[in-house]
C-alpha cells in the first residue's frame, strides 16, 4: 500500500467467551504488516465493545470477529441489535476454528448470517482478500448514489 | 459437607477481619513441625537434586485434604500445591461460596478465602510437606492473608506475570501495586522470624516465550519484590523444549540474581515443565516429561513443577498425578550422572540470554520509580509479552521456533535490542519463518496472513509434530468425516 492512499482501519477482536490470544495477535500483526491500522480489541470482547469501537472509529472498514470455541452464536446474540440501532454499520467477517478437518453444518452459517455477519471465513488467508472484495463493493454502491467515498 | 452460611468480613473483604495477627500465624507455622518451602527449596539445592511438586486443586475441604494425602502417600513430593479456583482469582468470593455450597466439584481449584484460615490449616496439618498457593489473581492481597493464617508458606505471582496473562483490562498500574502489598507483608513475616518463598510466574501466555522475555519480567518483578522485603525468590522458566536453550535458562537465573538482586534474597531457578501443547499418547507424553525433568537437573533448577500424561485432555485425575511425580524424580537418580549438556554451546546460549536481558531490564531498572517505569515501558512496547491477554501490552513481539526449535524473536517489536541481537535473530530464523513473509525484525513488510499463522501452529503444535501425533490426527479427522458424510 503506498503512502498517497487513504489508511483503512479495521476493528478486529474476539468474541466475547473466547480468551484465544494467538490467532488474533498474529492477524493484528500481520494485517499491520500490510499497512492497516488495527485496532485490536484481544479476548473476550462482548458485542457492546465493538459497538463502541464503531462509534470511535466510523471510517473502519471492517469489523473483524474470530472465534474458535463454538461460541460464537451466542457471542454473537446482541449484534443484530446493534446493527439496527446504526452502531455497526460497517461490514462484519467472522472466521476462526483452525482445526484440521472441521466440519461446517451450512445451516450454523445461515444463521450467522441471519444475526448480521456479512462474510464467514474458514481461512485466515480469505482475510485479505475478503476486506478488499468488501471495500471495492462498497465503493461502488457510493458512486453509484453519488455520495462521496468513505475512505 | 457443613454448609458455610456466611463470611465473616468487613467492607466486603470476606475472610479477613477474622484472621489472627501476623506474629500468631508465624508462631502457628512453628508449631506445625513442617519445614518452610523456603527450607525445602534450600535443602534440594545443597543436596543437589531437584525438589518436586504438583499442580492440585479441588473445590470440596474434604476433597482437598483426600487429594493431598495420596498424593504425599503415593508419591511423596516435596512440596504440595493448593491451586485456587477461578472465581477466587478475580476476588469473586461471593460467586464462589455459591458454587462450594452448590456443587464444590463445578470449582476448578480450592477455594481459601470462602473455606476460611481454619480449614486451610486443616488441610495443612493433613500433609508433611509445606504448600504453596498457585493461582492467577491480579490482586491476591486477600488471599495472601488467608494463606499467611493457614500457615502456607509459598506463594505465587506477581505485578505482571499474574496480569498480563490473565486480565484483559486491569491496569499494570494496580496489579504491581496490590503484589507490592504482598510483598511488604512477607517483608513484615521476615522481620518475624518466618521467609515466605515468593514464586514469580515466568511462564506467562505459556505459548513460545523468548526465555529473555520470561527472565526480565521475573528480574523487574524480583527487584520490586526485594525493595518490598521479600527474602526467597523462586524464579520460574516454563520449558521451551530445546535442551541447550533450557539449560542456560536455567543456569542464567543465579547469574541474574548476582547482577541485579541484593546478596541477603535468596533465589531459585524452578522449571515448569512444557506448559504449551502436549502429546496425547500417554508414553509420548511420558516422554516429555522425564525429559523435562533431566532438562531441570542439568539446569541447576532447585524445584520441578510437573505435568502429567492426561495434560493433553485436561486437569488430571490423582492416578496420572503421582505417577507423573514419580517419573519426574527418576531424573534425580544418581545413575543419570552421565547425562550431559553441550557446555560450550549453554554457555554461548547463556552469555547471550543475559544481554538480551540487560537490554530489556536496565533502561527500566535506571529510572527513579521503577514501578511507573514498567507501566510506561510496557505502554510504548519497551517491555512486552507475545501474546496477551491484557490489552496493558502491546504483545507486538513474535516468536518462532527456529530450525533447531529453540524460540526465537521473529519480531522484536519495540524491545530496545542492539542491532547485534536483532541480527542473530534474523539469522537463526532464516528459512525458518513463515514463506514470503518479508519478516525482519520489526521493519518487515507484508507478512502473508495465511502462513504466518500455519507457521507458527506448527511451532505451537511442537511435540504431537515431533511424535508424529498430528499426521495422525489429520487422519482420523479426515476418517471421520467420510463416516459422517457417509451417515448423512
């Protein structure tokens, strides 16, 4: 990323019974390593927090949630709440569960899905490309409503 | 089992306002006929073999006591363990009286300020061997009272290894002050006549830490703790698995205590068995286990925390329990003498943990308030831990194995390194770090996501890679979901 373009800011965190401190540490790192600025909530943060973080920071691109305990249906219980209340307005990736040979029951992502989480990874290598996919998108529906371009 | 109805307590400190006074409690431990921790680590340490003690803890008095007694019948450790349960940690005692009265196995340790200094030192008097307290607690000043009044005389923890691992959002500010009082209390119980072994929390996150790391926040802790009154040190090291590595570890921690401590604190190296991913085949596990009591012996360490062939599975059951005390004081048999470590190399190793470590401490150790200077060191990631679970560091510092599997800096964050350390580091991970990685010290460019984090899953996976448990698993997983989608 060159220094003339805007800086993107992500909200990145763990959902709110997960005290996993690995993998978060190590995409915070990395996604700064590719010039993000991160502002990384760690472990155990409830859906209020990134509630707040949004308020702060209402240029983020992305809210970023992992979770790797099985959680994170019920971590994510108050996010449909905060959506309609225009607290997170900015696109929602949940990924996690590294485990080798996990299965996904599509109907566990449906219902991710139906709380309001915009993007499901199941690699944290989709991460990258996810939040420029996202970004691109959202910066065609604002030229498209002729409304200038969050940055 | 009695049901306790209420704590005695005032201003909503349960468990305190009943206890004796200090010189009372110090009389008691006189009187139990045990000898101090303090006593035990100094009587292994001249007797050249290494002292030996589990990791126990359940919710029930009864229970508790029943624990303890096999465990000295069975295995005869040298010093017994009363793990806390997590509710006392956080000062939820409420919560906790709850759950003993409820359902006293739901607790993950025994919980000493809701039973109350009387049945501590029931549980005391129920063993010959001296207890230690291990626990998590940011602010354990209530704890630690209860525990003086049981007549426990070893206690872990400390400002910072007992934060940072474990809170997210306490500030370093208020642990370091609430161990400071714990601290001037065993200073207190010095003057009395009675030293408390004061153990430090090295292992921290328990995931790859640098063994430099581990020793500066034990030295910053060791010196605040000393200025407080504290007279028995025990420094811990939590094993990386690298026999040279571990070694000089070890063998650094009088080194440092020459350099940093006053000569009247007397301080131990103990090793904490590998405290990160475990194999679950039980002789693999066994394995590792004997090994990382030899890696204890050959270090000089005066005590051995142990681990068990069930710790992949979680908390043991008192079976797995002895037999990973009796395999671990195999290694202090008198045949194992020819079991030697590179000296060349530990001491190569050794010359270059301590500089490292110099690097870390004194720029901390040379401003006038050494507590405020952790706190603002460990804002600006001068003093930093990979991985925590506190938002207090800035956990920018990356470890990774390199090709020998000794723990390295794959980034040194903010650390104040001389180019000469920064340098070896790159050097000893070439080829080791993650593919494309650009990662160089801390000026890298754009880590790939994907490999940065397989990379450092196979360092974390360590021992079940090196048994050859993890091909396996991928295996059976792959087994096992042909067989679901064959159900389906």
């Amino acid at each position: 990323m060159s220094h003339s373009e805007p800086r993107r800011l992500v909200i990145l965190g763990v959902a709110a019974s997960d005290s996993h401190a690995v993998a978060n540490h190590l995409i915070a790192h990395a996604l700064r390593g590719l010039g993000f600025e991160v502002e990384n909530l760690g472990t155990c943060t409830p859906v209020e927090e990134f509630a707040q973080a949004c308020e702060e920071h209402p240029d983020a691109e992305a809210v970023i949630i992992g979770s790797l305990n099985g959680h994170v249906h019920e971590d994510l219980r108050d996010l449909p709440a905060a959506r309609e209340a225009g607290r997170i307005t900015c696109p929602v990736i949940v990924g996690g569960n590294l485990s080798v040979g996990s299965r996904k029951d599509p109907r566990d992502l449906e219902r991710l899905h139906a709380l309001g989480v915009d993007r499901i990874l199941q690699d944290p290598a989709q991460l990258l490309p996810a939040l420029d996919e996202l970004r691109a998108s959202r910066t065609a529906d604002a030229d498209r409503q002729r409304l200038p371009v969050a940055s | 089992m009695t049901k306790i109805s209420y704590l005695p307590g005032r201003s909503g400190s349960p468990g305190t306002d009943a206890l004796p006074p200090l010189a009372e409690s110090v009389d008691y431990i006189a009187s139990l006929g045990k000898p101090t921790a303090a006593r035990v680590l100094t009587d292994a340490r001249d007797a050249g073999r290494v002292a030996i003690q589990p990791r126990c803890g359940v919710g029930g008095h009864e229970e508790m006591k029943a624990l303890l007694r096999e465990l000295e019948e069975q295995a005869a450790p040298d010093i017994l363990t009363l793990t806390i349960d997590s509710h006392t940690r956080l000062k939820r005692f409420e919560q906790a009286l709850r759950s003993l009265n409820r359902a006293p196995a739901d607790l993950n340790g025994y919980p000493l300020v809701s039973h109350g200094y009387l049945r501590g030192r029931e549980v005391n008097e129920s063993v010959t061997a001296p207890l230690e307290i291990r626990h998590g607690s940011p602010d354990a000043r209530i704890l630690f009272d209860v525990a003086v009044a049981s007549g426990i005389t070893s206690f872990e923890g400390g400002g910072i290894s007992y934060n940072l691992p474990y809170s997210k959002a306490v500030p370093l500010a208020e642990s370091l002050a609430a161990w400071n009082a714990v601290d001037t209390v065993c200073g207190e119980l010095a003057a009395l006549g009675l030293i408390v072994d004061r153990e430090l929390f090295g292992t921290l996150t328990a995931v790859l830490v640098p063994p430099s790391i581990s020793l500066a926040i034990s030295v910053l802790e060791a010196v605040l703790a000393a200025r407080a009154g504290v007279r028995c040190i025990s420094v811990s090291y939590p094993q990386s698995g690298h026999l040279v590595q571990d070694v000089a570890a070890l063998r650094a921690i009088p080194v440092l205590a020459r350099t940093y401590l006053p000569p009247e604190v007397d301080v131990h190296a103990v090793l904490h068995e590998f405290m990160g991913v475990f194999p679950k085949k039980r002789g693999n596990a066994e394995d590792l286990i004997f090994y990382g009591a030899l890696v204890a012996r050959l270090g000089g360490a005066s005590k051995l925390i142990t681990k068990t062939y069930q710790e992949a599975f979680g908390i043991p059951d008192t079976r797995a329990n002895v037999e990973g005390l009796r395999l671990a004081d195999r290694a202090n048999s008198p045949l194992l003498g020819f079991v030697k470590a590179d000296e060349e190399r530990v001491a190569d190793e050794l010359s270059w943990i301590v500089d490292e470590v110099a690097d870390i401490v004194e720029p901390v150790l040379a401003a006038p308030d050494t507590m405020t200077a952790v706190v603002d060191a460990f804002a600006a990631g001068r003093l930093d831990i990979p991985f925590s679970a506190s938002r207090y560091a800035k956990s920018e510092i990356i470890p990774k194995r390199d090709a020998e599997g000794a723990i390295r800096y794959l980034s040194t964050g903010s650390l104040p390194f001389g180019d000469r350390t920064r340098r070896r580091n790159s050097e000893l991970l070439e080829g080791a770090g993650p593919k494309g990685s650009g990662l160089k010290g801390s000026g890298g460019t754009g880590p790939v996501i994907g490999s940065l984090l397989t990379g450092l899953t196979d360092d974390i996976n360590y021992f079940p890679t090196l048994f050859g448990e993890m091909q396996k698993e991928t295996q059976r997983a792959t087994q096992k979901e042909t067989q679901n989608e064959d159900a389906e």
